[in-house]
C-alpha cells in the first residue's frame, strides 16, 4: 500500500490507468469492426517476440541466410512455431490493417476531428509495409531476391536521383549481401521502432478526439450532468473484456491457419522461396505478396515504369487527402445515400480485384481488367467531392442506436 | 457493361487457377498421403538412400532420426559442383516438395517412356525433356509411349500417364508393388520437406481447445458486463 503510494507520488501509474482505460469513455454502440484496432496492436506484439527468438538463430549472410531459416525450422525445438507464427503474423498484420482501414472508410473516421489520427494511420501502414517488404526479403530465397530487385529498380526509375538512392540502399550496384544486411538492420532496428513511436502516438491522438461509431456522431456532443458522455461506457472493463473475446476469436483462427496450413496455399509462404536465391536464374513469374499485390498490379497497369511506380505510390498516398475530399453532411455509411454506397462497393471490389490481378500473370486481358481496376480504384477518391454533394443523405439520430 | 467486366474477371481468374497445372502434359494423379505412419516413413527414407541418394542429397536433414536409421548421413550425400551435369546439377531434396507437389512427384517418377532421341534414353509426360534419367528401370521396366507426342501436346493435361504409356518389358515389381515404392519415397519426401507436419497436427488440438474453453468464459464474462449496458440502454 506505501510502496503503491511511494511510487505514485513519483510516477502516476493509476492517474494514467484511471484516465485512459477506467475513465476513458468509448461509444457503447462499437460493433466487430472496432475489434480490428487492439488485433493489430496484438499482432504487432505477435511479430515483436516470435521476431526476437527469430533473431537469435537467423543468421544475414548470403551463404547462410536460407540454411540457418531451415535450421531453425528443424532441428530447433518449437522454431518450426516460432517461423510459421513470424510469417502468417505478417499476413493476419494485413487482413487486420485493411479490415481496420475498411471501417473508417465505411463510417467516416477520417472526418473532423480525426483527421490527423487517420494521416498517422496511413503513415503506419505504410511503415508496415516496408517493415515486411524488407522482412521478406531476409530469407534469400528466389521470390526474396526478385521481389527486392523488382522494388530496388523501381528506385533506380526515379529521374536523376533515382540511381544513386537505389545504390545508397542497396548499399551495392547490385542485390548482394551488402542489400540484405541493410533490411536486415531496417527490418529489425530502424522500422520496428519507429511503428512503436507511431504507434504510441496514433493511441495519443485517439484518445484526444475519442472512438468514432458506427452510427457516425459525437458521443461528447451529450454529456451528463458530471460531464461523461451519456452514450459512452468506460473503456475497461466494457472493452477490455470485448477486445479479449475478440482476441480470442483472432488466436483460434491464427492458430488453426499455424497448425494445419501454415503456408496457406503459398499465400503466406509461396513455394518459389523454398528456392535458396539464384541471381542467374529468373522465376517463370514474378509475384508479390499477396497484401502488396493490389499495388503491384497498379504499377503493371500503366504502360511506362516511372508513370507506373508514380501511380503506385499515389494509391497510398492519395488517402491522405480522404478527410478533405469526403464532404457529405454525415459520417457514417449508415446516413449516407445510395451513390455514396456504390462508390465505396466499386472501390472495395477494385481493391480485391487489383489484389487477385497482381498475383496473376500479366497476360493482355488481366492488364486490360487492371487497368479498368485501377481506374476504378482512383476514381473512387477523384468523385468522391460530387458524390458525397450530389447525394440523398439521411439524417443521423441524436443518440447512438444500439 | 460493367457486369460483363467482372465476369471476364471471374472468369480470368477461374481460368488460370484451372489451367496453372504447370509443364505436365497429363493429369497428375493423387498422391495416398500418409505421413503418421513410421513405418511407412522409413520404408521411403531406405529406398531414398538406396536408390536416391546415389545422386541427390537431403541437406536439411541431418538430425532425424528417420534419416539416420535409414542410413542417409551427411557422409554419404553426393556433393557437386555447379558447372558439373552441364550446369544443372542433381538438386538437393529436402524441400523437393515444396517446389513441386507431392502429386507432381508421385506421378513424374512413374512416368518415364522410352525416347531414343533423347541423351538419357528416356523421357518423361510429367517434365518433358528432363535430364533426369529413369532409376527405376529395373524395378519398373520400360514403357512406350501409344501416342504421337504431337497428338499427346495437343491434348495438354486431357490423359493420365497410364493411358498413354504401356509396359512393354516388366521390371522386378507388379504395378502396385511399384506404386507403393513409389508412394512410400513420396511419403519421405514430404515428410523431409516439412518435418514440423506431426509435431503440428499433434498439439493443434490442444492449442486450439483451449482456447475454445477459453472463449467459453470470457464469452460469458463480456456477455454479464454487456447486458447491464443494453438493459439500460433500451430502458430509456
């Protein structure tokens, strides 16, 4: 009890607790999609302890990158677990990002006043991005060394600058041990910590402007006569114990994907990295992971390379300007009129079929298909401004339904 | 219009899931998969060191004990150099499986015909013009191919290899003898390709129920916390 207070008085661990999980007030009308924010926190710590008991048998050479993955993947005991976690880790990471992305677009938690929690949002998607971009290259297997020259001379493509950058990352004029211990510093030291920070940060913001809800209005707009949202309940225990069910829910089907299919079908680990790395010999087809795959088939899509990695880098990019093109009256998809609704089914269809495109081989009609995707994808954003004007918006409630 | 569009898409993509087979130019059959059995396990691994081992290695394998039992030991494992064989030198077999598939594997190894136009004197349906020579003759015998190879390309993936392919001179073993050599080398293989396959279908059930009793309780917790929350919600 003294020792409780000593330590209080010094560094205020209950205040903190009281504040932003006892008093933390979050709409009581959350619904499965909420779930998808502490998953991806769950994820990420997921990926930080089976990366750390990775690093202690990995070993970034050339010459041992591919033997000492297979090592451990032998005659460690449980590092088959330890490896198989890492890699569906990344690919359950993406499923919860985009699932978290899907429910702010579907109920508008880029709107004022969280427009800048959504920018950081963006910013650590994107550090997730190129933190398994690079983890992914750390095998050395065949898909390992052509994904990173695939990426590598995208870089080189930029005007003027794009060489010597290309060089200054790969640390090399080509793909060599001097590239892979450089992601292997990115992926392990530079990236991880970073997200942390961003992390830390994007749970700052959060907690400033509060959870939007499905139904897309303000809970602080009512308040009770002590000031607490009406329509708020404390985030413990409410959403702790829901974030427990739902992680879960989350380990159940992880685990199942672990034990009985840990490759999935070469989605999480695709057969041609079971190759050790041959810079002599090309692969019959190039393919992205699966989560990167709807970019890569954007940047197929346009004819000229640099054209092609500009349209690639603006379909992250163009999120950012989501809080400001988006100027419908409501929020929540649930007020938002018929137009609204096909504009975003159009673009969640363009997303998934960019992402089956990108795995394809690009024959003439699977370019014809990405290109008609790709304009779909981008249109999305570009009449997002008259759509969500020129629309039979309804008129949300005054209280949150439940 | 549109509608059109992603059905071509579905289609595309149907297409090229059905027609990715790959090289193959007959059905692959099915591989009887049967990896729990030890047995069967260390019946392949000695085959694979009899017959196998003369030119491939299985680098990953070093402290199985399937392995050793069966006598295949880093000692013994050929070493070669990239530029002997022409360039393409025997490939190490641990992760065979991976790279094809065990039906690949199980249908390649039994479809060898006689080719006299080749080096090796032999050909194969499953990886036309392989370098790799037939090592099975003398177990399998020999077979001919009843078709033209024109008319066999042409009807891509329409025929298994038993349809086109007839013994002509048999070997020391009956069909099904030699189906099971077979089989039971598949079975090592896939096996050797993913040693960690028993371990994990033995602890996925105990991993994955406990967390269904798991998620009995705290299901039922969050269900006692929540329904205080809707009663007074829906009380207003």
């Amino acid at each position: 009890m003294s020792l409780n207070k000593w330590i209080n008085d010094r560094l205020p661990i209950d205040d903190f607790v009281d504040q932003h999980l006892r008093h933390y007030y979050a709409p009581k009308n959350l619904n499965f999609l909420y779930f998808f924010g502490s998953l991806a926190m769950l994820c990420l710590g997921i990926q930080i302890l089976s990366g750390i008991w990775l690093l202690m048998y990995y070993e970034p050479t050339v010459e041992t990158a591919f033997d000492s993955v297979e090592y451990l993947m032998r005659d460690i005991p449980f590092g088959w677990l330890l490896r198989y976690t890492h890699a569906a880790g990344a690919s359950a990471f993406f499923v919860i990002l985009y699932m978290h992305v899907y429910r702010a677009l579907l109920y508008g938690s880029y709107r004022k006043p969280r427009e800048l929690l959504w920018l950081l949002g963006l910013f650590l998607l994107i550090l997730v991005m190129a933190e398994s971009y690079t983890g992914y290259i750390l095998p050395w297997g065949q898909m390992s060394y052509w994904a990173a020259k695939v990426i590598m001379n995208i870089f080189g493509s930029i005007p003027v600058i794009g060489p010597p950058l290309m060089h200054l990352i790969q640390g090399d004029y080509v793909i060599s041990e001097a590239t892979l211990q450089r992601f292997f510093a990115f992926h392990v030291v530079v990236f991880p910590m970073v997200l942390l920070g961003v992390v830390f940060i994007h749970l700052c913001a959060l907690h400033t402007v509060g959870s939007n809800n499905p139904d897309g209005i303000e809970i602080k707009d009512n308040l009770d006569k002590d000031g607490i949202p009406v329509d708020g309940v404390p985030f413990h225990p409410y959403f702790t114990i829901k974030d427990i069910v739902a992680a879960v829910v989350f380990l159940i089907i992880f685990f199942a994907v672990i034990f009985y299919d840990p490759t999935f079908h070469g989605l999480i680990l695709e057969k041609e990295n079971f190759i050790p790395a041959d810079p002599l010999v090309t692969p019959p087809e190039i393919k992205p992971t699966w989560y990167l795959a709807p970019y890569y088939a954007i940047l197929r899509a346009v004819p000229d390379q640099l054209l092609g990695a500009l349209a690639m880098l603006a379909s992250l990019f163009i999120f950012a300007f989501m809080p400001w093109l988006d100027r419908a009256p409501v929020k929540s998809m649930r007020y938002k009129g018929t137009r609204s609704r096909v504009s975003l089914f159009l673009f969640v269809v363009s997303f998934l079929s960019l992402m089956v495109l990108g795995l394809l081989p690009a024959t003439p009609t699977n370019t014809i298909l990405a290109r008609i995707a790709t304009i779909v994808f981008f249109g999305f954003f570009l009449t997002l401004p008259y759509i969500t004007v020129y629309d039979n918006h309804k008129t949300p409630p005054d209280r949150v339904r439940m | 219009m549109a509608f059109n569009h992603w059905m071509i898409l579905l289609f595309s993509v149907w297409a090229n899931i059905t027609w990715a087979h790959g090289e193959s130019l007959v059905e692959l059959d099915h591989a009887p998969l049967n990896i729990e059995n030890r047995d069967q396990l260390l019946r392949g691994a000695k085959h694979f060191q009899q017959v196998c081992l003369t030119c491939h290695s299985m680098h990953y394998l070093r402290y199985d004990d399937i392995t050793q039992e069966a006598g295949i030991i880093k000692e013994r494992m050929p070493v070669w150099d990239d530029l002997s064989w022409g360039g393409r030198p025997p490939p190490d077999l641990s992760l065979i499986v991976k790279r094809r598939t065990a039906d690949w594997l199980y249908t390649f190894l039994r479809a060898y015909y006689i080719d006299d136009t080749r080096p090796t004197g032999v050909n194969n349906l499953v990886w036309p013009n392989t370098s790799m020579p037939n090592p099975f003759i003398s177990r399998q015998g020999t077979q001919q191919l009843l078709i033209s190879e024109a008319h066999l390309h042409d009807s891509k993936g329409k025929y298994r290899w038993s349809q086109v392919l007839k013994l002509d001179r048999p070997g020391q073993m009956s069909g099904e003898e030699f189906d099971q050599y077979i089989d039971d080398i598949v079975n090592y293989l896939v096996y050797a390709a993913d040693p960690s396959y028993l371990k994990r279908e033995a602890y996925g059930p105990w991993v994955i129920g406990y967390l269904l009793i798991l998620l009995f309780f705290v299901a039922r917790l969050s269900m006692s916390y929540w329904d205080d929350v809707k009663r007074k919600h829906h009380m207003k």
